[in-house]
C-alpha cells in the first residue's frame, strides 16, 4: 500500500477476509471505511496518529471490540485504536461487551452500536459525545443516563426495557430544562428518537401531518431556537429527514431553507417521535418578525417522496437578554 494513503475505503467487500498487514506502517491513514465486509474476521494493529473514522458496521465475524490502550503495544483480535478517533461504527456486529478502555477516547463524538444483539454490557462513560446510539441491554450505566441532555442521542426501544432508571416523560423534560437553562449546548443542538405518539405540552405550536404554519410574534429579535417534534411510524424509507421553511412576508415575499434534522434513524414497528432543538435555525428566523411561517418535514430520498407524519409540534425559544439585530426588518 501507498504509504501516503489517507484513506481507506473497502466498503461492501463480502470477499475480503483479512486486512494486509502492511496496514499498520501507513501513518497517515485518516478513515478506514469496511462496512458491509461481512467475512471480515481481523485485521492488523492500527498505528496512525491521525486515524479519526473507523467505520465497520455489518462485519459479521467482528466479535471484539477494540482494546483501547494509550500506548497501543499489544495485538488484539481486533485492532487497537488510536485515542484520537473521533467516529465509531460498529453497527450490526456480534460484540458482546466493550472494554472500560474506551474512555480513553477523549476525542470520540460519535459511537453506533445499534442492532448489536448480542451486546450484554456497556461500561460507565464520561466522553462528551455528539450522537450516541446503542442497541437494547438489560441495564445503561448513570454516566449515559446525564449524557442525554447534551447528545444526538437514539434509544430504540430502550425505555420499554427499562434500561433507564428516567421514565420517557422526565426525559422529555430533562431536554426541555437543558433548553431553559441558558447553559452551553454543545454542537448547538439536542436531538432524542424515543418511544412515544403524543406531542409534549411545552411545543405550543401543533399539527395534524408534515406540515405546520404558524405566525411569528412580534418579538422574534429574541429568539435563540427552536424545537420539532415529529411523531412517525417507521421504518423510513430513508436515512435522512428534513425540514423545508416557508417565510411569507406582508409584501407577498417567501423564502424556503432546507435544514437536515436528522440523518440516522431507527427502524421500528411502533409510533416514536424525533425531539430535536437547534440553535442556528433561530438565527436564521430572527428577522421574521410578525410573519408566517409554514414547516415542512419530509424524507431526503433520491426523488424527495413526502414521508407521512402522524403529527408535528414546533417550539418556539425566546430568550429576554438577546439584543435587538439592527439589521432585522419585517418583511
């Protein structure tokens, strides 16, 4: 292999069993992309300071998660992984536990263990991640219970087994005080997909569908964010939801902004809902003072097919000590 290669990229490569030893001389490997190597069953030891992906969802004969060490010396089954990943798939392998190692990756934002079935334990963990997804277990440490106010955060099925010691509502709740409180939202947004077909009582703004207008008050000078819920019934026909809207000034003016809310979901057979709070989308909507509004949701597939919605709630964020924008004029 080049030893220059930054990254690379096997992906749905069912003949490909073991990765070439000469793997762990490229240190300047950033990704290594192997999902869907279904008879992938090891590869060499990584060694790349600047591995930052690591992506190797759907290899089946996979059954050990990496050994995470700060000084990498040992070869394991699976390879060990430099402390700065910061993007872990393991979706769809056979994992069974995963080491207490991992809080040694400080830099880790995003971790998929989701359909892992044979997944039994996960240890406690203090990394602040930005997504977090993890298949049902009989019981999550406490440390992953208070990473629900800060993270994208998945939990199919995962209050049904009472893997919480929170119930759904005092969840619901937990993202409503995070929004009050005025404290830092890391990544600028909080995103859960938990069980549920009932809109919380705080989105003041509620529809029947995937569409939603509303009237912007007056002072929207103040505004800091805002909040979705949408109510669906899985599974989506695509990875990927988003929210087109539709600002209607009083001299006849529209614009239209397509933001992606969510581009990982759950499959499941039940009503869920995605709850999710975003920052930048109020600064964007500051300035419509007085006007209206129409939201709409739909799945980002290839021809844009409208996804149907059981029922979408918007919430509007205010916040009393952000400044008038000089700038801001009613449309």
């Amino acid at each position: 292999m080049a030893k220059n290669l930054e990254r690379l990229r096997l992906e749905d490569c069912p003949s490909l069993t073991e990765v070439p030893s000469s793997l762990q001389y490229l240190d300047k490997l950033e990704e290594i992309d192997l999902r869907g190597c279904y008879n992938l069953r090891s590869f060499p030891m990584l060694d790349s300071k600047v591995l930052s992906d690591l992506l190797i969802s759907r290899c089946l004969d996979v059954t050990m998660c990496p050994t995470i060490s700060q000084n990498m010396t040992q070869i394991t089954k699976f390879p060990e992984i430099s402390g700065d990943i910061t993007i872990l798939e393991l979706k769809g392998t056979p994992i069974k536990e995963v080491p207490s190692s991992i809080q040694f990756l400080t830099r880790l934002r995003w971790l998929n263990m989701s359909c892992c079935s044979k997944l039994e334990s996960f240890p406690e963990i203090t990394v602040p991640m930005k997504w977090f997804a993890i298949t049902p277990i009989k019981e999550l440490p406490l440390s992953i219970k208070d990473m629900v106010r800060n993270v994208w955060i998945c939990m199919e099925h995962l209050l049904k087994r009472n893997c919480f010691k929170l119930d759904q509502k005092q969840l619901i709740e937990a993202m409503h005080l995070k929004i009050q409180s005025g404290e830092e939202i890391p990544y600028g947004r909080i995103q859960m997909v938990l069980p549920g077909s009932e809109i919380p009582e705080w989105f003041g703004d509620k529809g029947i569908g995937s569409s939603l207008t509303i009237q912007f008050p007056s002072n929207c000078h103040q505004l800091k964010g805002i909040a979705f819920c949408l109510v669906f019934l899985g599974p989506f026909p695509n990875q990927q939801v988003c929210c087109n809207y539709h600002v209607k000034g009083k001299n006849g003016f529209a614009f239209w902004e397509e933001q992606i809310l969510t581009d990982v979901l759950v499959s499941c057979d039940s009503y869920h809902m995605i709850l999710h709070y975003e920052l930048k989308l109020g600064n964007h909507l500051r300035k419509y003072s007085g006007n209206e509004v129409t939201f709409n949701f739909h799945d980002r597939g290839v021809y844009r097919r409208p996804f149907e919605f059981k029922s979408c709630g918007v919430y509007l964020h205010f916040d009393e000590n952000l400044p008038a924008d000089k700038s801001s004029k009613e449309n």
